[in-house]
C-alpha cells in the first residue's frame, strides 16, 4: 500500500510539472536551473552579499516560426535571493554583464533578477548567423521562451525593466506577450518611430540643460575640433597604431575621426553631467588637450572596426527596424565630407543587405498609447532620447511617464530616485503594487 501509494505522489508531482521551493524538498535551486531542457548553469562566487549567482546558457531556435532552422544558445545571468521573491527581468538589448549588478527595480523590490544578452550579439550568436532573423520579433520571443522556462521554478509576480536599447526591448516584449510580467519599467527608451523626421533631435538640442553656454561652448568645441582636423588626424592616427586600431569597415581613418565629431553633441548630453561643461577645455586650447578632452568625453575609438564587432546587432536592427536619429548640422558646415555615410549602413558588413521596416515599432508605440497598461517610463530630461520618447494615450492604464530633471542617458542606475519627491513615491508605490 505503502509502495501505490508512493508511486501515485511521483505520478502527480510529474503532471503538475515543476514544485515551488516549499514543496521541492532538498532540491537546490541549482539542480533545478539544470533540470529545465535546454539550460545549463554554473554557480560563480558573489560579490552581493545575499545572493547567489548563476551563468546560465539557454538554447534557442534561431527563427521562432521555424524551429527546424537550427538553435542557438543564449547568455543569461541569474541573481537569486529567494523563491518568495519577486523576479525582476532585466533587458540588456546588448551584451550581457559579467559582473554582479542591481537595477534600480530589483533594489527596490529586494527581488531576484535574470539579465539576458540579446540575441546576435557575440556570446548569443548563431553559427553560421543568419542576420534576417536578428528582429525585434524575435528578440521579444527569446524573451518569452526563457521567462515561461524560469517561472516554473520563480512563481512570484516578475517586473520587466531595461535601459536605452534594453528599455526598448522590454516595451516590445510587453506588446507581443502582455501577460509574461505584471508591469514594466523601461528606464530611457528609444522611440524613432519616423526615421524620416529627426526634427525633434534637433529643437531638443536647441533647449537642452539650463545653462545655454554650456550649449553653445559644446556646438562650439565640436566644430574647433573638425576644424583642427590635420593635427586631430595625426594624434589619432597615433593612438591607432600604439593600439592595434584599424578602419576598414567604416572605410578609412578620416571617416572615422569626422563620424566620431558628428556624434560629440549627442554623445557630451548624453553620457555626461551638464556640470562637466565647466571641465571642458576653451576654444583656444593646444591641440592635445583638446583631443584629450574629446577622448574623455566621448571617445575616437568607436568608430573603429575593434569596437565596431560586438555592435553589428545594433547597427543591423537600425537600418532594419529601429532607425538612426541624426540630427542636423548646420554648423558644422561646410567642413563636413562624409554626411550622407552617417548612417547604420557604413558600420555593418556590405554583405549583410538592409531594408528599413519600422513597421513594428509603429505597431509597438499604437499599442503602448491604445492597450499598454502598467508601464513606467523613466526618462532624463537632459537625454537626447527624450527628444522622441514613448507617450501614452487614451487607452494606456495604469501607466505613467516621468522625467527625471538634469539626467543624462542613464540606461543603469537609480533614476526613479533622481525624481521629484511626490513623482518617485508614486512610482515606488506603483512598482511595489505591481510586484505584490
């Protein structure tokens, strides 16, 4: 009797599929990672005190309409505090991170948290890659695959969040699958919906900071600088060969430097405090120094086919889907040469065709404005990418827009903190609501 009776409890624990902590007995929460098909994990020691961490590798078909086209195994790294917390989901929409982090979500709901690199970039990378099926469809079904494996195991309510390009992917993934999380928070995300119409790049640059000298002194070093290009060339070039740099994609060493000064106003707003314009050098400064100064601001070197590599993804999903904001520069005129190759198509492979379709974007935004509902987004009022940012609608719910006054372009950090007061209670509030 004892023995039927032993056999029926297997018997039901195996058609109700995976137990919550309580009823799983010893099992740790390791040997559960592994028992989901097609995970592997490994446990690495953590720098969080509290948490355990796990490098996971999730396999993936490559075209999620066709899984007979082949798979792929995808990067995802695990912060596990405990099955009674919640789990926030956090889109990298690039690379992974290989070191311990909390999102601002996860600190503020103590919860767990999973990190997904997203699909092609070069730890999550099909074998021969097939680049048509780097779409943002796709990505939002990587999501979805991995969020159904996981829950299984984490049965509280999950919170998906993401920055810049990861926010982005957090939005679309809410549009395809609704139900995988119970609210969003996407933290300076990019909305271009019309790649034809950039004019909003360029009233927001016309108005950014308050302090229009700071402005002014920025347009100003970006025209110096290519207006010094000879000497800028020359040290370049220098730093290039001390390094290892080379140019090929992007074509040669002059495209390069003047892409580089075409980005250095979108790049100090962007990544860099308005305070820091008190650092950055006069006019008149000797050539070094004004080089050095870009180097800390912005940088020469990404434009290089080294650091180019890891970001086809991006650039790939700009000239398909997501579209390249370029805002227009009358005063860089008429020093610049190469204008019309400032676009995602000089930093992706010829051999890779592109064709933009933003009709998913589109789709996307008429979704977030007619049914979104518990979204949150976060935007720096300093940040370029608010100049064409997510907006609600008639039938948004429970949902709400915030700018955080004199942020930058703060894809990971504490953001909702940086809010006016009554503006960050309620959305701690609403956050907490959601995730309960």
């Amino acid at each position: 009797m004892k023995q039927a009776l032993a056999v029926l409890l297997v018997l039901v624990v195996s058609l109700a599929g995976p137990v919550p902590a309580a009823r799983a007995g010893t099992a740790d929460i390791l040997d559960r990672l592994k028992a989901i098909p097609g995970m592997s994990a490994e446990e690495r020691p953590s720098t969080i005190a509290g948490q355990r961490w796990f490098w996971l590798r999730y396999r993936q078909p490559i075209d999620h309409r066709d899984p007979g086209q082949g798979w792929f195994e995808q990067r995802v790294m695990l912060q596990h505090r405990s099955l009674d917390r919640p789990m926030v989901f956090h889109l990298t929409g690039h690379s992974v991170w290989e070191t311990m982090f909390e999102s601002e979500p996860a600190k503020l709901l103590t919860a767990n948290q999973l990190s997904m690199e997203y699909r092609y970039y070069p730890g999550s990378r099909p074998v021969p890659a097939d680049w048509t099926k780097d779409t943002l469809w796709q990505g939002a079904n990587d999501q979805h695959r991995l969020v159904v494996a996981l829950k299984g195991i984490y049965r509280r309510k999950w919170i998906g969040t993401g920055g810049s390009k990861g926010g982005q992917a957090s939005v679309v993934h809410r549009r395809y699958f609704p139900g995988d999380v119970a609210g969003t928070v996407a933290y300076v995300a990019p909305n271009n919906v019309d790649d034809a119409d950039d004019s909003a790049y360029d009233r927001f640059f016309e108005t950014v900071g308050s302090d229009p000298s700071c402005r002014v002194h920025v347009r100003a070093l970006q025209r110096e600088i290519l207006e010094r290009r000879p000497a800028m060339l020359r040290l370049l070039a220098a730093e290039a060969a001390a390094k290892g740099w080379t140019f090929g994609l992007v074509g040669d060493i002059d495209r390069a430097f003047e892409h580089s000064v075409m980005e250095y106003q979108t790049g100090f707003w962007s990544y860099n405090r308005e305070s820091e314009c008190a650092s950055l050098p006069p006019l008149d400064a000797p050539d070094e120094v004004l080089y050095q100064s870009f180097d800390r601001v912005l940088g020469f070197r990404f434009f290089t086919d080294q650091a180019l590599e890891p970001f086809v993804s991006v650039f790939y999903q700009a000239g398909t889907e997501t579209g390249w904001p370029t805002p227009s520069f009358p005063h860089l005129r008429p020093l610049l040469r190469y204008e019309d190759s400032y676009q995602p198509r000089a930093y992706v492979p010829r051999d890779l065709p592109m064709t933009l379709d933003q009709s998913v974007l589109r789709d996307v935004d008429r979704w977030v404005r007619a049914q979104g509902s518990r979204l949150m987004f976060v935007n720096g009022g300093n940040d370029p990418v608010t100049a064409e940012p997510y907006r609600l609608g008639p039938g948004s719910r429970d949902s709400a827009v915030y700018t955080a006054p004199g942020v930058h372009h703060v894809f990971l950090g504490d953001v909702i903190a940086e809010l006016p007061p009554q503006q960050r209670d309620r959305a701690i509030a609403d956050l907490r609501r959601w995730a309960r």
